[in-house]
C-alpha cells in the first residue's frame, strides 16, 4: 500500500488530500473544521479527517508532499520587495515574520502536524504543477490541453501545457507581476470587496452592469495579444510593494477612490464589474483558442482560481475550440492539496493512469460523513426536536412535498464536498418556480447582498431542457455557466426598459426566475446517479411532484461563514436564520417545533459564523 498526503497551507484556504494506490480516499479544506472562513493556518484538522478516514496513522505515509516551493516563492518575495525598496517596506515588514515562523520552516511544521511519527520523505511539487495535476490526473480524458489560471505561485501566474497519460507537462508560462488573477482582484479591492474572497461577488455583479471601462482597461492597464499572452502596466497597482491593490493612478483612471466595504453599490460599481468580466473572458478566450492552435487536441482541463470564473469558463465552452472541457471543483490553491499527491503517485513514481469515463473526482464528496447514531448524539445535546424515516425513499418524498410548497430546506447528507461549491450535500435548497425565493433567501436566510443570484441543480438527463447546453451536458461542480433557454423567458414587464442595475431583480425574467440572473444565465449544477444518488433521488421526486427539473441549490451556510461540516453547525446555522426545514440524514426537522430562538440566542449563534 502507497499512502500519500498532500497538503496546502499558509497562503489562502489550506487543505489536506490523501491518495492510497492512485485513489482519492479523502480531501477537505481546513476551515470547515475550524470554522474560520479561508483558514490559511497548518491543516491540522483537515489532515486528522484524512488519516482518520483512512484507518490510517502518519507512520502509514509513504509521501507527503506540498503544493508549491517555499524557497522559490520566498525569493520572488525579496526580489520583488528589493526591486520596489524602500516602497515596500510595510509590506515587507508585515509579511516577514509569518516567512521567519512558519513558512521557511516547513519541515518542522509538518513533522510536528504529523506527531513526529512520519519519517518518509517530503516532495515540494511546483505550484502550476500542482494545479495542473489536480486538473489532469482526477479528469475523464486521456490526453488533454491543460491551463492553469491564478494570482500567483512561486513566480508563474499562467500556465499552459499538455496531459498525456500519466503526465503533466508545462511548457509556457506569464510570470508575476503580470497575472490576470491580480489583475481581477484589483478590481475586486476596488469595487469593495475582500480580495480572495469577494471574486465571485465581481462576477456576481457584472451582468447588472455595461463593459463600458473595457476600453479603458485594455488601453491602460493590459497589453493583451492575439495568443492570450499579456503585460500589465505596473504603475496602476500596488500590490508588488503595497498593502492595498490599486494606487493613486489607477483611482484617478477611473475617477475616484475605491468604494468603501458595505457602502452602497453604484451602477459605477456594477459597470467596473462588467468591464474586468469582460477583460477576464476575453484573456480566458483567446489563451484557449492559441492553446488548442498548439497542441491539436480536442479536451481542454483548467485548474487555478480564475477556473472559478464560471462565467468564462462557459465562454470558453461555448465559443472556443474544445470539444470537451473538465475542470478541478476545488481549482484554488485548497486543490493543490490534492494535485501534489496525485503528481507523486504518477508522475515521480510513475504509475499507469486509467481515466474513469466519468472521472475520479467521486463528485469532490471526499468530506466527512455522519452514522444515524452520530447524528441523532449531536442534535439531542442541542435539545433539537426532530422525527426520523424509516428510509431514504421516505424522506425524499417528504422533503420534496415540503419543497414544492416553498419551504426552504436546509440539506446535510452524505459526504461532505471538497472545493467552494454546494453539491447537494451541504446544501440549501429551494423552489425555482417562486418569484419571492431570491430575495427571501440572500436576506433573511444567507444574510447576503440582495443582487447575489442563485445557482440551479438540474437532472442531467434533462438539462438541455432548461438551458442552452448540449443533452446530458455534464457539469456537475457548478463551474459553468449557460443561457436559459429561449423558450423559458418571459416578458419582464412595464417599466423594465427603464431599469437599471439592481432594479431589474424585481422583474420576473422566466418560469425559474429563483435561479434566472438579469442576463438570462445560471451557473449550472447537473444531478446524476452515479455521483450522488441520494440527491438526484431527491431531485427526481421534485420534478415526479411537479414537473420541474430543477431546484435552488445554494452553499449551507450565512455569510462570512465556511460550508457547514458536522450536524452541530447544520443546527446551529438553522437556528440561526428563518429556514423552515432542516434534514440531517434521515432526520427532519421543522421551523415551528423546535425550541423557540429569542434574538439574544440567534445573535450568539449569527456570532459564532464570524459575520464579516
């Protein structure tokens, strides 16, 4: 037996990943064990679950390996600090000693994480490497064009290259400053929001906006050549020597300073959003068309965090050269983790690949998972009231009854997902159909922005039915984004030509207007069997009821707070919002028999998600 580990940390949400003989046994990120949102820390917890799933005690690893090279990143830090001296001194000086503690030191840290009882030896993959094999190893295809989009690793922020087999090669790469990812987070920081965390927000906000900065960025800011390849003007940013993002010149192209944290949004701020979308596509767009010019192949794969970037990722879909596309569902750096002991086991010690028609990712359901005696332990210490089904059939039939009279459901099965996205077992879920449920559930139940759209989950064998995507089109890690059909659209109404921005949300746009964003798109989720059979039974038994295919699928958690994990949080977050109904395995749970929740006891449970 081969037991290898994986492990991301000290940048931006840390993860552990175990692989036994090639197969993914587990992978989860650290924060839904600690409950602090993008937990950066040592994966103490993450690694825990991962031996623990596996029967197995640090002694058992064969490999452990790491998601990038501490040393090289540490020399792009100091050449980039010296080359801005002495402006870059605060940076300097508020990032070093984390370096001096912990990051140089990262031998010690993970003997001491692993009890002191691992004496095997430590690999330090790449940081693109680890992206890349994250995004080639776990896919359906054999061979397959490969690009890797994020901030930054050691010194690469793009790069592109071929998977054959049981090999990743990288060939071409843009290296730092130069990066789209920093270039959109810029824009993120700009706009108002937590830069690595608000990203999705940005994109989130676009389509209420018109590209109309899109000249101007791509005048100023971006050299953006026919082949995708680019060169940003530096002296708009401040990242390089700064705590900030942008600097006084890029706040003067755009008239003025950055929009405050949880101010009002502007139609200026729904039309900056518009504009670097616009920017992020078209580099995503055309890196791919040169891409598939180089290597001739017919399978794309992406991994790193613009990979999130669902919207572009449709582009590149819809509009570019690739017959099929497979992207890693946790493509940030938590899936580096998973990357770097899957490149161990392939790459360095050579091991045959055969590709799952599927693929091998197990629907990214790697977390952990609960007993009916587990459950049933957690929810009686909370004093929760609840009745249990005599089976799984039993329970989808009852939910989807609740469902399809406009409860909203708080759903906790099965395995937990591995990456940022909800996949139907940690997730909130709610009625299409309904004109009310956008709002009724980013207010009163996430605790969110109003403008937030919410994502769709539909059974794959009916997709092309509801949106411009090819029959059975698989995209089961919500990382797509398609039109809903033409067909599905309905006349907004008086007064919607004269709308603008956030406005237009109170205009009915087509029969699911719940999941319908104001451009007509959903970042869609596919259902099928095999990946999770206990969520396409529930989905299958909604749309027996009531003819639709599809259901709000949102992340089981308010805002500012991770994923929930265990039934403990699934509670609590219950609690703490107006939910109607909570499921934990085959425990239902409804609104008006628990215990009464007075403000004070809402606010200390709203406390414990850390609201940002």
């Amino acid at each position: 037996m081969t037991a290898i580990l994986g492990i991301s940390a000290f940048y931006h949400d840390s993860a552990a990943a175990l692989v036994v003989d090639g197969k993914i046994i587990a992978a989860a990120q650290e924060e839904r064990f600690s409950r602090e949102k993008h937990d950066h820390r040592f994966p103490q917890r993450a690694i825990d679950y991962c031996l623990r799933e596996a029967g197995l005690t640090p002694a058992d690893l064969k490999f452990v390996g790491f998601y990038d090279k501490p040393i090289t990143k540490f020399d792009r830090l100091l050449e980039t600090y010296l080359a801005y001296a002495p402006a870059g001194y605060r940076s300097f000086r508020h990032a070093l000693p984390l370096w001096l503690k912990q990051k140089l030191y990262l031998r010690r840290e993970m003997n001491a994480g692993l009890a002191g009882q691992y004496k095997g030896r430590y690999v330090f993959t790449d940081h693109h490497e680890s992206h890349a094999a994250s995004a080639f190893f776990p896919s359906p295809f054999d061979e397959a064009a490969v690009i890797t989009f994020d901030g930054v690793g050691e010194w690469s922020t793009t790069c592109w290259g071929t998977g054959r087999g049981n090999r990743v090669t990288l060939s071409h790469e843009i290296r730092f400053p130069h990066s789209l990812g920093l270039l959109y987070s810029a824009f993120t920081y700009y706009t108002g929001f937590k830069v690595n965390s608000g990203e999705y927000k940005v994109m989130g906000l676009a389509p209420y906006g018109e590209p109309r900065f899109k000249d101007l960025i791509l005048e100023h800011l971006i050299d953006l050549k026919e082949d995708g390849s680019y060169r940003m003007d530096m002296s708009y940013f401040n990242y390089c020597q700064g705590l900030t993002m942008t600097g006084d010149k890029f706040h003067r192209l755009f008239g003025g300073p950055p929009r405050k944290p949880e101010s009002l949004v502007t139609q200026r701020e729904m039309d900056l959003a518009a504009s670097i979308q616009a920017v992020t596509e078209e580099v995503m767009l055309r890196t791919a068309r040169f891409v598939h010019t180089q290597t001739g192949m017919k399978n794309l794969v992406l991994a790193g965090g613009v990979a999130l970037n669902c919207v572009g990722n449709g582009v590149i879909l819809r509009e570019g050269p690739f017959e099929n596309l497979w992207i890693q569902p946790a493509a940030g750096d938590a899936g580096g983790a998973l990357g770097t002991a899957l490149f161990i086991w392939h790459q360095l010690l050579d091991n045959p690949r055969t590709p799952s028609p599927v693929d091998s990712q197990q629907g990214s359901l790697l977390g952990p998972q609960f007993s009916e005696e587990e459950i049933a332990r957690q929810l009686d210490a909370m004093g929760a009231v609840y009745k249990t089904c005599a089976s799984r059939e039993e329970l989808c039939e009852e939910v989807a009854t609740l469902l399809a009279q406009e409860k909203v459901v708080g759903w906790c099965s099965g395995r937990m997902e591995f990456g940022p996205r909800a996949l139907g077992s940690r997730s909130i879920l709610g009625d299409p159909r309904s004109d009310k449920m956008q709002s009724v559930m980013n207010l009163k139940i996430k605790f969110r922005e109003s403008f937030r759209p919410f994502a769709p989950c539909v059974l794959r064998n009916r997709v092309s039915e509801y949106f411009q995507m090819r029959p059975n089109e698989d995209s089961p890690y919500m990382l797509l984004v398609a039109p809903v059909r033409e067909e599905l659209r309905t006349a907004p109404g008086n007064g919607y030509a004269q709308a603008f921005g956030i406005e237009k949300l109170n205009y009915r746009r087509s029969t699911i207007p719940a999941i319908t964003h104001v451009d007509y798109s959903a970042r869609v989720q596919t259902v099928d069997e095999d990946r999770n059979p206990e969520f396409h039974r529930l989905l299958t038994r909604f749309y027996e009821k009531t003819g639709c295919a599809v259901l709000i699928n949102t992340s089981f958690n308010v805002r500012g707070e991770p994923i929930i994990c265990t039934p403990t949080d699934a509670y609590r977050c219950f609690q703490g919002t107006n939910m109607d109904v909570l499921v934990v395995g085959r425990k239902i749970l409804l609104r008006e028999n628990q215990p009464k929740v007075d403000e004070s006891t809402r606010a200390k449970y709203l406390d414990q998600f850390k609201l940002d």
